[in-house]
C-alpha cells in the first residue's frame, strides 16, 4: 500500500474512494508544475503581449498626431500656394498692362523721335533693344542739344521783334540785311549762351555798332554773337555751359531800344538763327531740312560715336559690346 494513495469525494450520496498508484501520483505532481510553469509563462505573455499594445497604439497615436499635423500643414501651404497663385495672376495681368502701356507709349515716342526709316520693321526688334535704342537716340539728341546752338537766347522769352533777312535799319534808316533776330526785351534781361562752348570774344565792339558785345564759338565750326548787352558776365577763355548767364540786355551800340542781338554762325557764314531758336525734341528733325548750309549728316554721325563712347564708359563692357555690336538690329542714325 506504500506505493499507492487513495482520493475520498464525498457528495449527498456518499463517499467514493478513488485509489491510485505512486505513479499517477507524481504524474499528477509534475502536471500540476507544468500548468503552473504554463500558467506563468502565459501570463508573462499576456503581459508582454499587453504592453506591446499599448506601445504599438501609442506609436500609432502619435503616428496618427504627425499625419494630422502633416495634412493640416499641407492644407495650409496648399491655401497659401493659391492665395499666391491669385496675387501672381494678377501681378502678371497688372505687368501685361503696364507692358502694353509701355509699348504703346513707347510707340509713340518713337514716332516723335525715329525717321520713317528707323521706323520700318521696328516692330520685329525685341523691347529691350528698342529701349536701348531710344536711350542711344535721347543721348545722342542731348549731346547734339548742347554742343549746336538751339532754344531762345535770352532767358524769359518775349517774342522776336525783327527777323533775319534784308530791312529798313531802325537808326541809319538804310535797307540792309539783318544777319540776325531781335529779343524783345527790358534792360537788365537775363541773356544765356545757347550751347556749349568757349567764350571767344567779350567786349564794347564800335565798328559793327552792337556795342557790348559776346561771341561764343561752339563745336563743330559753330559761333552765336549776342549784341547790344547792358552787362557782360564773362570774358575771354571763359567755358559756358548752355544756359548759362553771359550777360544782360541793354541798349549800347547803335539801338533804337533795349532788346539782344543774336546771330549764328557756322564756318564764318552766316546763318538764319530763327530755326535755331525754335529748334527742340518735340521738331528735332525739321532743322535737317530747314538749315541748308549745315553738313547733318557728317555732323550727326559725330555725335553718333561720341554717344557710343559715353555709353561704354556708362554701361558694363559685356553690355555696351552688344550695344554697339555691328549685328544690332537697330540702326542709331537720326538722319541722312
């Protein structure tokens, strides 16, 4: 009986008596260590397993988070991607205008300022180089501005009294010819040299009866004479620019009245001043044809290179090489 073991279960209807060997006994023994090794290492599972869970739906949570975060921001740069897209639209409308309006006024400035034979095919000519050329066209009409006599030789203009050509002298009462025209000024006047140049002669004159009297010689073989001053403000060997004050109206000389003699001279002949005085930008090529004595051509080719090598001291080399390229497009003459 030592090797066996006996298990009583009693219930209402009494006891029963279950015998088992030693065998069975320690077969139930280990099974019992092995359910609860089984147990315990489930339940080390379970817990693992548990918290594995919950990282997981941490990490998913906040991989949730990032991709909310993520979408908004792309939402928001997706809005602000239009809002920038409807700016630049309208940027590029309101650039289209002003180029249109540029164009159009560019246009109109070139046919107030190009020959009909720049004119042709200008269309075709990029609008960079269209504005270069005007640039080039408005520095070689400043230079010729100021280097040829042009605009009214006193400084608040009045009005002409006499004009050039054969009169009735209003002293001597001789019909002779007047080699200039007359300001109708006061005494004390304000008189301005009409283009650059050197003061060549500045002195009370007797034998040709102007009295005080001023001689500017300017480039190119061109001189202006201005008569009968009250005051003269500059000597010999002076450089005026134009518009500069040389003097002031007077009565000296033989002279009915205060008013200003004004003469122009190229080469040593004598020229009818008057489209000089009217000569502008706005009638900047009517003197070509006006003014016959004049070699414009020659002269305004001149102009033309010293316009060049302004613009290459102005602009970068690589830009100014282009610009006076023998390939441009565009011709920089402004008259035959």
């Amino acid at each position: 009986m030592r090797n066996r073991f006996t298990i009583t279960i009693s219930d209402v209807h009494g006891a029963r008596h279950y015998s088992f060997s030693q065998l069975a006994k320690r077969f139930f023994g280990w099974l019992l260590v092995v359910m609860f090794f089984a147990w315990v290492i489930g339940a080390a599972t379970v817990w693992w397993f548990s918290n594995k869970v919950d990282r997981v739906q941490e990490q998913h949570k906040f991989a949730v988070q990032a991709y909310s975060d993520r979408l908004a921001k792309t939402q928001q740069d997706y809005e602000q991607m239009l809002s920038e897209k409807v700016e630049l639209e309208a940027s590029l409308q309101e650039k289209s205008q002003q180029l249109d309006t540029l164009d159009s006024t560019l246009q109109n400035i070139e046919e107030a300022m190009l020959t009909k034979q720049e004119l042709q095919g200008i269309d075709d000519v990029p609008l960079a180089e269209r504005l270069q050329h005007l640039q080039m066209s408005s520095l070689e009409r400043s230079l010729m501005l100021n280097a040829v006599p042009n605009g009214p030789a006193v400084k608040n203009f009045k009005g002409l009294t006499s004009l050039y050509g054969f009169r009735k002298h209003p002293v001597t009462g001789v019909r002779k010819k007047h080699n200039g025209i007359d300001y109708r000024s006061k005494r004390g006047d304000e008189v301005i040299t009409t283009a650059d140049g050197i003061v060549s002669f500045s002195a009370y004159n007797k034998q040709s009866g102007f009295g005080n009297l001023i001689t500017v010689t300017h480039a190119n073989g061109f001189k202006t004479r201005y008569g009968h001053l009250s005051k003269r403000s500059v000597k010999v060997g002076d450089f005026v620019y134009k518009g500069d004050k040389i003097g002031e109206v007077g009565n000296t000389g033989r002279s009915s009245g205060a008013h200003l003699h004004y003469e122009v001279l190229f080469l040593s002949h004598r020229l009818d001043p008057k489209p000089f005085h009217e000569w502008t930008q706005a009638n900047y090529n009517a003197i070509f044809k006006e003014v016959k004595l004049v070699p414009w051509g020659s002269l305004v080719q001149v102009v033309n290179l010293q316009a060049k090598r302004v613009e290459r001291q102005l602009l970068p080399q690589d830009v100014a090489f282009k610009a006076n390229s023998p390939s441009s497009k565009v011709s920089f003459t402004t008259t035959d």
